[in-house]
C-alpha cells in the first residue's frame, strides 16, 4: 500500500484550458466561469514522488489533453522542462489533443509544439508493440478515468500495462479522482461479453480511481497469461472518494461538465438503441430523444459539431428528456432506458447488437423485454456487487 504524505496543500483551479481542446471545461457549456477551491493534489502534481524515479531514464507518456498540473501546464511540457527524456506520446481514443470523435480512426504523427512522435492506442493499434517500446526504461500513464467500466481509457490502461509487463518496461500511474466518486452499481460483465467497452468482470460503475484499478487489474492477474506489470502508484494527496471533484477539463469531446459526467454511465447504455443522448447538440449526455418516442413539449434536433461529425438522427427532430438539471446521481440509473423502451413506436427496433457489450450481459435487455421492474434488475445484480466490493477493498487507496 502506497503510504500518503500528509502535506495538505491549497489548489485554486480556474476553468480554463489553453489547448486546442477546449477553451474551458465550462464555457463548453455557455455557463459563467467559475473558481474552485480544492485541497486535492493529482498524483501529476505530487511530483516529488515520481521525478526521481525518471531521472537519466527514457520514458513514454500516455496521456491527452486531461494531463494536467493544478497550473494548467500539461504534463508533457512539465516533464521537458524538468528535463526528462521522454522518446515518445502513446494516445488513447480521441487523440493526444482530444479532438476526435468517439471511434474515430485516429492517425500517428507528431505534436507540433513538441515534435514529439504520437502513437495511437485506438483502432488496430490498441496494444503498444515490442518495437514501439524499443529503448523505453518507464512508462508514465496519465489519463482522466470517470469510473465506467466502457469509458475506453481503462481499457487503454489494460494494454499498456499488459505490454509493459511482456517488454520489461516499469509503468508510473499518476492518479486522479473518480468524479463519481465511489458509486458501485449495475451487472458485472460476463467473460463471453469482453470487448474494448468492457475488459474485466467488474460493475457499470466501478467507484475506484484509475490507480487503484490499475492494482485490481495487476493484483487479479487479469492481464494475458496472468502477468504483471512492475507498477507505482503516485497518489492523490488529500482526497477521499466522498469528496466533490469537478474536473478542470473535459475528459473526452462529448462529456462536456459535470453533469454529463454523471449522467454518463446512464445515458451511454442508450448507445447499444436507437435513442439519441444528445451527440450533436450542446448537451451532450444530458438529454435523451428519438423520432420514435412519444411526442413531448422537449426536442432537440442533432447537428454536426466538435465531437459529432455525423450524429445519430443528424437534422431530424427528437422527442425525449431535458436531464439538465436533474439532482446528482447516486446510483446507475435505469428508469430513462426503461421508460424509452415502453414508449417507443417499435420494440424490436429498439436495441442493436451493441447493447449487450455495453451491458456487458444478455440479461439486461432481456429483462427490459420482459418487463421485469426495476427493483427485480437491481436485485439481480446484488450478490455478484457483494462479491466485487469485497474483492475491491484490498485495492483500494483512498477512504
């Protein structure tokens, strides 16, 4: 267990971000501009712990736009000027500067700023190869996870750590807080439903940082072969997973604030129907809406835009929910997914073949076409949540 150094320290995060990912995690939103004062420390920022462990060492970074310091200096720019020899950037879905769209082919290349070589770990690439290790001694992963079992960066994390281990090379996780905080709910994924959405039999919401699940992965002898990677943890500092985090950026193009990071584990199961959550509008993962619901006093129409180049029902008019101002979540919420599934002109039009890797189960969409309850699906899922809470604690970082 990694021991934390009790130092607090005062970080007054201003939402602003220079880069061309997004002006400011707010102004995404066209709300006012605010100041947050957080004592929580990123594992980026307590470099006193990671700095001497990359000196005279070659050392690959992954990470994207969310590898920041408190400063807003990128993590990258922060390592060179510490002169730290890094040889090359490894970016995972949406690129190194964040700027594609969920599922985007994603190109190698180099950063202009830095001429540093990009390689991506998204398409057929997913898993560094021996030869882009070549020469490297550490691996640095510093990613923004939001503690959904299909946000891909964990998945990402699962590969890296899987060719370090098979290439000799030591990985360096600087950790951040889960913005969900320590939310355990929904199906465990089955083995038969493993897929870059869902690698590793654990719950929708999984409550953990992603340092912590990069032990549970290590620790669970999940990786090919049962290997293991030679891993550090940097910790947060003065955090606890009951604490508020808003995060300083988006973490990806369609997770714009607060609210569609809460709401995501939620919304995203409408990926795997023909319900729109709102790609191609300014409240992405906010609303939910098809031409195929119910008429409502709500609509949105999608356009193309930063995120969505084609999004689904592009220029047709929705029906749905404004979830906008909706109380914070506390749970994996199931009563949208179902009330759309009961209002929509033509059931077996509603899933696609993608619902159940997102799920990670057959169940769920056959309880759903059942008409099981609610209370029924959750109770269905209790002992197998048990079991993974359990198994969760010895991994665990942060109270």
């Amino acid at each position: 267990m990694i021991k934390f150094i009790t130092k607090s320290i005062l970080i007054v995060t201003t939402l602003f971000f220079t880069s061309s990912y997004s002006n400011s995690f707010q102004s995404v939103t066209k709300s006012k501009t605010t100041i947050i004062s957080s004592p929580i420390k990123t594992g980026a920022d307590n470099y006193e712990k990671y700095l001497p462990l990359l000196k005279d060492k070659k050392v690959g970074i992954v990470t994207n736009p969310t590898g920041i310091l408190s400063d807003k200096t990128h993590l990258v720019d922060f390592l060179l000027e510490k002169k730290i020899a890094i040889q090359t950037i490894f970016a995972p879905e949406h690129g190194f500067r964040g700027t594609a769209d969920a599922g985007e082919h994603i190109v190698d290349g180099k950063d202009p700023k830095t001429g540093l070589s990009i390689i991506s770990l998204y398409g057929d690439n997913k898993k560094p190869k021996a030869a882009q290790l070549a020469g490297i001694d550490v691996m640095i992963f510093d990613l923004q996870d939001v503690g959904a079992r299909f946000y891909t960066y964990i998945s990402s994390l699962h590969y890296v750590m899987e060719a370090c281990a098979e290439n000799g090379v030591t990985l360096i996780v600087l950790d951040r807080p889960n913005p969900n905080g320590g939310i355990v709910d929904g199906p465990l994924l089955e083995k038969e439903f493993t897929s870059f959405v869902g690698m590793h039999p654990i719950p929708l919401l999984h409550g953990m940082t992603i340092g912590e699940y990069a032990q549970m992965i290590n620790g669970e002898k999940w990786l090919k072969d049962g290997v293991q990677c030679k891993l550090t943890v940097i910790p947060c500092l003065d955090y606890n997973r009951k604490m508020e985090y808003s995060l300083p950026v988006k973490p990806s193009p369609n997770l714009p604030n607060d609210q569609s990071i809460n709401l995501y584990a939620s919304l995203c199961l409408f990926e795997g129907t023909n319900v729109s959550m709102g790609r191609g509008t300014e409240k992405q993962f906010q609303i939910y809406g098809s031409p195929f619901l119910t008429k409502t006093n709500f609509s949105f129409t999608p356009k193309p835009n930063f995120g969505a180049k084609d999004p689904l029902y592009n220029g047709k008019e929705c029906f749905g929910e404004d979830l906008t101002a909706y109380p914070k979540l506390k749970q994996l919420e199931l009563k949208w997914l179902l009330k759309a599934y009961q209002n929509t002109s033509d059931k077996t039009k509603f899933f696609n073949g993608f619902f159940t890797k997102l799920a990670g189960t057959k169940k769920l969409q056959q309880q759903i076409e059942s008409g099981t309850s609610e209370e029924i699906i959750r109770k269905s899922w209790k002992k197998d949540l048990e079991a993974f809470k359990k198994m969760r604690v010895k991994y665990l970082l942060y109270k």
